[in-house]
C-alpha cells in the first residue's frame, strides 16, 4: 500500500512517498505564493520517481504551515509531531529535536516511540530561521548552501549584539564595508543563533541521543557551532530537511491501518524575548475539551480544535500566538469572565501559565 506525507512549510515544501514502510520517492521544492498549486507540484514531483499518480496513494497526511491547503490530503498533522515521528524511524533513541524551520525554531522532547513528550517554539522574532539566512546570504552575496562551508573557514569570528533579523543586517553590511572576511561575519552570527537555540532547548529536558531537523540541519557551520554549545553531537538524518513529510507519511499509513497510538502530553504556546517568557502550557492528556479556559478568557486566546488523534483539547489560537504577552497579564492578574481566569476554572489542572 502507498501513503505519502506533504510538509508545506514557509520556504520549502516537501513530499515523501512510502510503500509499506519504505520510501520510494521524495522532493524538496520551493513553496510559492499559492499553497495549492504548491502542493500539487510538490506532489507530482515526489511521484516522478516510483513512476506513479495520486489514484496510487491510498492516504495522505499533510503537515507543515499549508497543511490545511492540501486538497489531496485526507488529514493534517502538527509538524511538531510529525518531525518526531520521523526522526524516530532513522533514529528511536533520539529524545531532543532542535527544529530549524523557515520561520520558526522549536525544541522538542520526544520518547521511544516518537510521540512528542514536551515543546517549545520561538516564532516571534525571524532571527537564526531560515529566512534570516537567506537575508544574509543575500547581503553577504553568497549562495545560500555555500555559507555554513564558509563559516567553518573562518580564523576570527565576529561577535554580533543582536540576531535581530533589521539589526543583525546592517551590523552585518557594517562589517562588511570594513573589510571583514564573509566567513568571519557568518562564524559570528552561527555562534550568536547557537546562543540562541541552547537557550530555546533549556526550556526542555536536554537529554540525549539528540538531532536537528529542517533545512537549516543541512548548514554544517550551524551544526558545528550548535553541536560545541550543546555539548552533544546530534544524530543527523539523511536528509534532515525532509523529517516532517516523512513523519506525515508514517501517520499516513498508521492513521490508515488504525495503527496509530499514544498521544501527545505537554503543547507549549509562546515565545520568550528580552521581557520575558510568555509560555501557556497545556497537558493535552489532562485536558477534556471542556471549553470552560474559553468561557473564563476576557482575551479570547483559547479555541477547542482536534489534536492528531482525533481528540478535542484547547489550543491557544494560532493568530494570537505571538502576542502573548500584550493579550493575557497572567494569572496573578487577571480575574477572567466570570469564575475567574483560565488556570482557576481547568477542571483537570491542565493549564499553566509561566509568567
Ligand atoms: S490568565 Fe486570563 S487572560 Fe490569560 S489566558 Fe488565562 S483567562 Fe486568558
Ligand atoms: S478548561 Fe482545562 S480541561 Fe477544559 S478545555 Fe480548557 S484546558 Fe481543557
């Protein structure tokens, strides 16, 4: 039997296609402005190598940014869960996930099966993503696969204040108009993004065997930087890039032979930035679906959604995410609705809030 796995993230979409647990084909392309055509274009690329059509695929999962612009797919994955599960098919002993994404970074706990134990997510500020990369290959006038190469050249790394995605640019085209080599402006800013995701992966357990997925998995001056920060050599997939469509996939053929178990514990919204950590926590076993944190919040953050195995759990809205800290002042001072806020009304002690 055939399933196939769609990750349509913020700068590349990815496709995997497995028959009966192994992959037969796969494709990484750009995303375009309009998620379906990109789908669609992703899917037939993956589908050019075992020579089949979508008629073949008996079920599809999609994940990533675009999931739910995916006409052909049946269902849509978290690709927190999906970079989990993925990873666990290469390597079942990894317990922290480092996800380097277009646009976001995450750090996630895992267990041996590969269902997401705990995560965290940064997707307030572009800095260390990469698009950000991108920006400054751009500056810097070099090729985008070119710069973790060149980092590793470097005899005299630049220290960078800010990876402020505005800040981090002009510093950068500074040190450039005085003559500083490239290599030396990109080993600055790896050591200063390395900063960066150790302080993301210390709002979870470091543990390992640990890996980093995404395409920025792929810049080996980034790997190196992290991997001394850390102090642990992650286990790197074979294309780490294709992780989450991989992770779909599986889902794919177990939500399809109903093969599918354990769940998902701890889902953490939020962001953490020089004001300080604005973090809701919600332990998706414990939670019912009651609804009474929607009824109790004046700021309307939560909403009741299904999470991958089909259960009805809060959420905090995905708009408000990066506004976290503007919209709630935290449960020490807020009163919510009526019987108070949405910590004092969880009936299952399911919420925490961190600030
Ligand atoms: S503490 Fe108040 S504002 Fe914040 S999420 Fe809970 S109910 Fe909403
Ligand atoms: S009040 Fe608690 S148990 Fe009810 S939906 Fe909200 S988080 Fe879940």
């Amino acid at each position: 039997m055939i399933f196939a796995g769609i990750d349509i993230g913020s700068r590349a979409a990815k496709a995997v296609i497995m028959n009966d647990g192994e992959i037969i084909g796969s494709t990484i392309q750009d995303t375009g402005p309009e998620s379906v055509k990109t789908a669609y274009a992703t899917i037939e690329a993956a589908m050019q190598e075992p020579g089949i059509t979508l008629n073949d695929i008996d079920y599809t999962v999609a994940t990533g940014y675009g999931r739910v612009l995916v006409p052909f797919a049946a269902e849509n994955v978290s690709e927190i869960s999906c970079h989990a599960r993925g990873i666990n098919r290469y390597y079942p002993s990894v317990r922290t996930i480092l996800d380097m994404g277009g646009q976001d970074c995450k750090a996630i706990n895992c267990n041996e099966e590969g269902h997401v134990t705990n995560f965290v997510m940064n997707d307030k500020c572009a800095g260390g993503t990469g698009r950000f990369l991108e920006m400054i290959a751009d500056v810097l006038n070099v090729q985008l696969e070119e710069i973790g190469e060149l980092a590793l050249t470097s005899f005299s790394e630049i220290p960078f204040n800010t990876i402020c995605a505005v800040f981090a640019k002009s510093e950068a085209i500074v040190h450039l108009r005085h003559g500083v080599p490239k290599s030396d402006i990109l080993a600055g800013l790896n050591e200063a993004i390395s900063v960066r995701c150790h302080n993301l992966l210390k709002k979870v357990t470091i543990e390992s065997d640990f890996t980093i997925t995404g395409g920025i998995a792929k810049n080996t001056g980034m790997v190196d930087k992290i991997t001394k920060k850390i102090g642990l050599e992650p286990l790197l997939a074979e294309d780490p890039q294709l992780i989450g469509a991989l992770g779909a996939a599986i889902y794919a053929r177990e939500k399809y032979l109903g093969k599918e178990t354990g769940s998902d514990t701890r889902v953490q919204y939020g962001y953490n930035d020089a004001t300080g950590d604005y973090y809701i926590t919600i332990n998706s076993v414990k939670c019912d679906g009651c609804g009474e944190c929607i009824t109790a919040c004046p700021s309307s953050i939560y909403e009741i959604a299904s999470d991958e195995n089909g259960r009805s759990v809060a959420m905090v809205k995905e708009t408000l995410r990066k506004k976290l800290s503007i919209l709630c002042p935290g449960v020490g001072n807020c009163n919510g609705r009526e019987k108070g806020n949405c910590q004092a009304v969880c009936p299952g002690q399911a919420l925490t809030i961190s600030w």
